[in-house]
C-alpha cells in the first residue's frame, strides 16, 4: 500500500512531462484598416481585414493546427496618419471579429494621450478562444475610435498585432 | 442556347436575387435605433457577414457619481472596466436567417452580464428584441424604435 501513492507521483510526473507546452510569438504584418467618412463626433468604426495563414506559420515552425493549444492578443499597436495625431480622439476600443467565431474585446485604451501617432492599447486579461479567430481564413480587426469632434471624410489606420500561441509538443 | 442551358442560366439568376433580396432584408437592420427605455441610441452595422450594434448617444452621459463618462463598471473582466460605455459594442455576431436575427448576443451594461438574444422585425420602424438565458421561451422583450435623424 505504500507503494501506491509514490507510483500515483510517478505517474503524475511522467504525463505531466508529457503533456509540455512551447510558446511562441505570431506578429501579424501591417495590417490597413479604414475607418469610412464622414466621421462625426463620437463613436466610429475602423476595420481591416488580415489573412493570418496559421497553418503555413505552423508548418514552418515543424507544428500542425492540431498542436495549438491556445493564443492570446499581447499586444496591439496603432499607427495614425501624419495628416492626424491622437489629441481628436477620445478612447479606442480593439475587438476581433470573424465568420465562424463570436466578436471579443481585446483591448482598449483610455484615455488616449494626446499629441502622438504611435498608440499602444491595453489588451484584456481574459481572453477566449483567440486560436478560433487566427484559424480563419481571414479575421477583421475592428477599433471604435471615440472622436472629440467631426473630421477628415475617411481615417486610415495601421495596426500590428502580437499573439503569443501556445503549442502542445 | 438549347431548353437545358436555359433552364440552368434561369436557375442561377433565381438563386442569385433570391441571395440579394435576402441580403437586403438583413440589412434592413442596419440603422440607429432607441431602446423603449429611452436611455441610449444604438447603432447596427455590418461587420463581414454578421451585425453588431453599438451605444452612440446615452441619455446621461456621465455617471452621477463622478461627473466623468459612463464607463463599463460592471464588466466581470476588471482590465475592461476603463471601456467607456459611448461607443459599446452591446449587440454581438447576429446572422441573418430565416427572417430574424439570431445567434448573436445582447450585454446589459447595468448588471454586467450578457444573453442570448433574437431580433425580429415588427415593421421597418420596430424591433423585437428578446434577450433570454438557455430558453427562448424564458426571456423577455423589449421594443426598439428608428431614429430617424432629422
């Protein structure tokens, strides 16, 4: 009988050992995103779409789909035109969307400081099935930007995303 | 052209505006719309495929306590708490189909949580908007009204 909580140990140890897990960092390219004019007071949309071929990304690192074991947003950075500097807007809100997986806000950033181009949002604690959205053919970034006042007819954003994804090995 | 190249060139076009009138059914959504409690404006728009409807204009845009905007106190994830509630995202992922709305969700702000939710139209000018837990049957519905901006 004694014997039995040692093996029990044992066995923990040796599929806990099994069971070990690499993390990796996925950065998206630049991705474009459009807010439509005229942009009024308040809230506005901006959205752009990114193809993030995971599957391609995973085969170069010697991993399948099947591998991933989860993902998160770690960090979301925005580059506004030269033409418009952070001081118009108010708070950005980033969520994800996509076809086959349910919208989730992943960030924010408010207040906005003022007078820069380059933003960098808080992303969320808790996040959920983020691999659903890198899965997908194709995933829409989407940022509610809060004006302070009516301007330019269209907004033109950049936005690198990093994710770090969790791979079973 | 023969009689079975005929058919099948018929067959196509009726697909193809029986896809479009579909689509511009679902769109009929799209627009700024009141909740029957008068406290907020909500704007629907398409995102892809799906509708997703945000707060734009509230009744008391600031919260009483601090007389700064409203924010999403409630939210159970702490680090959102700072996400201003002009400009939230409280309907989520409704797909159209079969003459509703479905599949999406409805977040209520003032307790923090978020339901199930359908949408249907009662006339170009209402919504039926039942939020539920599990059971459609086990909801409740509120009544939106258009905005029509002047």
């Amino acid at each position: 009988m004694k014997a039995l909580p040692f093996f029990l140990l044992s066995c923990a140890l040796f599929f806990g050992a099994c069971s070990s897990s690499e993390v990796l960092p996925f950065t998206t390219e630049e991705v474009s995103m459009l807010a439509s004019g005229p942009l009024m007071e308040g809230s506005n949309t901006a959205q752009g779409d990114y193809q993030p071929a995971l599957e391609k990304w995973l085969q170069s690192k010697g991993a399948r789909m099947a591998d991933v074991r989860e993902a998160k947003l770690v960090k979301a950075s925005l580059v506004l035109p030269d033409s418009m500097n952070s001081s118009l807007i108010s708070e950005i809100t980033l969520h994800l969307a996509a076809e086959k997986a349910d919208m989730q806000k992943v960030g924010v950033l408010n207040p906005v400081p003022e007078g820069q181009t380059g933003l960098v949002l808080q992303t969320a604690q808790e996040q959920k099935k983020i691999a659903d959205f890198l899965r997908q053919p194709t995933m829409t970034f989407v940022a509610d930007i809060n004006l302070k006042k009516d301007t330019m007819p269209d907004l033109h954003l950049k936005g690198i995303f990093e994710f770090q994804i969790t791979l079973n090995r | 052209m023969n009689m079975k190249s005929f058919w099948l060139v018929c067959s196509l076009l009726a697909t193809m505006l029986t896809t479009a009138i579909a689509q511009d059914n679902g769109d009929q959504l799209i627009g700024l719309w009141e909740p029957s409690n008068g406290k907020a404006r909500v704007k629907i728009e398409k995102i892809g495929s799906k509708y997703y409807g945000k707060i734009v204009w509230l009744r008391e845009p600031n919260d009483p306590q601090t007389q700064q905007p409203k924010v999403d106190k409630n939210n159970p994830d702490e680090s959102m708490r700072s996400v201003p509630l002009k400009g939230y995202r409280m309907l989520k992922d409704f797909v159209f189909k079969n003459g509703e709305w479905t599949d999406g969700t409805i977040y209520d702000p003032e307790s923090g949580s978020t339901y199930s939710c359908v949408i249907t139209v009662k006339d170009e000018n209402t919504l039926d908007i039942r939020g539920y837990v599990g059971v459609k049957a086990l909801g409740r519905t509120d009544v939106w009204k258009r905005v029509k901006l002047k």
